[in-house]
C-alpha cells in the first residue's frame, strides 16, 4: 500500500504530471495523432454537353468527368507546398476543352479556382461578294461541315480574312473595302458569332491578312495599301481591340501576309512588290513591333504568303510569281531569318498559300493557277522540303488558302 501511495504522489506532482502530459504528446505524434494535413485540388468545368473528359493531376491521377458535370476534385490529397499541374489527358469527342488557373502550390488550403472550358470545334468562311461569314460546325468523326442554325452572320464590306483567338472566345475580320475589322463573339455552345458591343475597329487602307499573338493579347492586321501594320490590344473579357499607343509600324510595299512565332516574340511580314520580308520584334509588354537589327531579308517573287514551324525554328515562304518556296532557319535570339543551305524548292504555278501541320513533319502549298496542292516532307534537322512520292494533289478551280489542324 506504502508503495502505490508514493507512486500516486509521484504522478500528481505538478512537475511530473506536466512531463507526463508532454510525453504522452510525443508518444501522439510519433503514432500518427499529428500527421501532416493535405489538401485537395479541384475547380469547375463548362460546355461539356457530351461525352466524357479525363484530366490529369501531375501527369497521374486520372479523373474521368462527365457530360453536364460542373464541378471536379481530383482524389489524390496534396500537403501544403506541393506542385499541382492539371491537364487534359483526353479530349471528348467533338469538343476541346482547355485549363485556366491550372497549375500552382498547395498553400494550406483546398484549390477550388482551376477552370476547364469546353468547346465544339467549328468553321469559318468569310465570303467577299456577299459581305458575310458562313458558320459550320465540324463533325469530330468524320470532318465533316455542318452549317450552323444561324448559317451566317454580316460583316463590312469585302470581307477578306478572318482569324480566331488562342482561346476560341473571339473571331476578327479584315473588311478590305470597308478599311475595318470586325469583332465578333464565339458561343461556346453554339458557335455563332455575335458582333461585339463595338462591332468594327478602324484599319489601314485595304486591310488584309490578320494574326493574333500566342497569348492572346495583342492582333496585328496588314493594311496594303498604305504599307503598314495596324497594331491593337485585345480587352481580355470584352474581345474589343484598341489602336495601341504606336498604332502602325511600318512595311515595304503592299505587305500580304503576317505571321507571329509560337513563342510571341518575333512577326513576320511579306511585301509583295518588294520581293522582301519584313522581320520584327514584339514588346511584350504593348504589343509593339520594332525592326529587327537585320529588318528584312529577301524572297522570291512576290511573295504572298508565310508561316513558321510550330518548334519556330524554320519559316517558309510562298513566291507566287517564282513558283518556288524559300525556306529560312530562324535565330532563336534574335529573331533573323537566314536562308537555308537549299534556299528554295519548286511548286506548282503561282503558289499562293502555304501552311505546316501540327506535328511539323510536312508542309503544303496551294497552287492558284495550276489548281494543285503540292506536298513535302520536313527534314527535321535542316528544315529542306522534299516532295513527297506523290507531289501533288489535285484542287479545285483557283485554289486560294490552306490550313492544317
């Protein structure tokens, strides 16, 4: 008995009972009783009106969401100041779906703000004598065009050339007699287009071929016959273009076709009477287009139409009354162009537009007046065009403008 008094008195000792308690804190710990808290990643998704979508966490934990669904949470916790990277692992069929806000670091607190938007796939085609747009929807299976419920939409006057943004929320048209652009909305759900609160901007005179930066910030349009380049800023949330501070910067003669890099740094402008390139670099920061140090480099015969690689490494441009290709090596520094060791290769009559695929991997040229598309082969290390084994195809009549996706 004396001995179990003395062990109670032990226990109670304010000194003891204090080292008790905190050596049954450690004893919690050690067992798991404060383990480190996680935190789950997670957002809402729109436009998915069909099929079923697969994102990615990190490159693994794999979330299928389904059709009409609004909101994820990827079942993986993360501790606080863990990495979190979504992406889309599988598209659904006929949609593209994007990520916003969709990378960070876990900050004691569950992610809520990641965004996918969903979106059908369409078509655009602007029509010069009727002053107006045609609609199509694209079927994912089979390609083909389906013009929309409201088949067209009006535009100004001779409508010539119309780009889409990065982002498929806006679509612009050079109206080359009207000396304006016209803005338009993209439904995400419909894929109409809907003129803007402020429905034109004012151009140059003629305006003609347009581009839109990477980042969807800035657009450029080339206005022919004033020699120039119309320069505007793009209002995030209302698609309106503002003339930027500078609102043109200068080309040679009658400018055709712009084109921006990949990486948004470098705009390349061909000028037709010119037999040149014009070469610039873009401030990221306004959207202005400077001259490079070497402004231009020569091409072919009129010149009418260029694009870069998707790597921006090589551009290519289509010599209309030389029938031939040139073919550059981009400075990734400075943004020169430099003519390949083969600098051109042949086409059919009057090459008019020419365009790369995704991959990079071949290239192709429509022939205006032999109404032809001629196809190459990409060396991925020199960037030289070869014809394939068959080297053309035929079009139909006064084949004009090609693109690839």
């Amino acid at each position: 008995m004396q001995q179990i008094l003395k062990l109670l008195a032990f226990i109670n000792h304010p000194i003891r009972r204090c080292f008790l308690a905190l050596a049954s804190a450690v004893m919690l710990v050690s067992c798991g009783g404060g383990s480190t808290p996680t935190y789950t990643v997670g957002g809402t998704v729109s436009g998915l009106t069909s099929g079923s979508l697969v994102l990615k966490n990190n490159n693994g934990d794999d979330l299928i969401i389904s059709a009409n669904s609004t909101s994820f949470t990827f079942v993986t916790a993360l501790a606080s100041g863990a990495g979190y990277a979504v992406t889309v692992a599988t598209q659904p069929s006929g949609l593209t779906c994007s990520v916003s806000s969709g990378s960070g670091t876990i900050a004691s607190a569950n992610v809520t703000n990641v965004t996918v938007t969903c979106r059908g796939q369409y078509a655009y085609v602007v029509n010069d004598a009727s002053n107006t747009v045609s609609m199509y929807a694209i079927n994912a299976s089979t390609g083909l065009l389906t013009a929309l419920s409201t088949p067209t939409v009006a535009t100004g006057s001779a409508p010539i050339s119309i780009t889409v943004n990065p982002a498929g929320t806006f679509a612009y048209v050079a109206n080359a007699s009207g000396n304006t652009l016209s803005m338009y909305a993209i439904n995400a759900t419909t894929g109409i287009l809907t003129a803007l609160a402020t429905p034109t901007v004012a151009t140059g005179d003629n305006p003609g071929s347009i581009a839109v930066n990477p980042a969807g910030t800035f657009a450029y349009v080339v206005n022919q016959n004033t020699s120039n380049v119309s320069m505007y800023a793009i209002n995030a949330a209302t698609g309106i273009l503002t003339a930027l501070s500078t609102p043109t910067v200068a080309t040679g003669s009658f400018p055709y076709s712009i084109t921006v890099n990949p990486a948004g740094t470098f705009a390349y402008v061909t000028s037709l009477i010119n037999g040149t390139l014009s070469m610039y670099a873009i401030n990221a920061t306004t959207g202005v287009l400077t001259a490079l140090s070497t402004p231009t480099v020569a091409t072919g015969s009129f010149p009418s139409s260029i694009t870069v690689n998707p790597a921006g490494t090589f551009a290519y441009v289509a010599n209309f009354a030389s029938d031939t290709v040139s073919m550059y090596a981009i400075n990734a520094s400075t943004g020169v162009l430099t003519a390949l060791s083969t600098p051109t290769v042949a086409t059919g009559s009057t090459p008019i537009s020419i365009t790369v695929n995704p991959s990079g991997t071949f290239a192709y040229v429509a022939n205006y007046h032999s109404d032809t598309v001629s196809m190459y082969a990409i060396n991925a290390s020199t960037g030289i065009l070869t014809a394939l084994s068959t080297p053309t195809i035929a079009t139909g009549t006064s084949s004009y403008r090609i693109t690839t996706k």
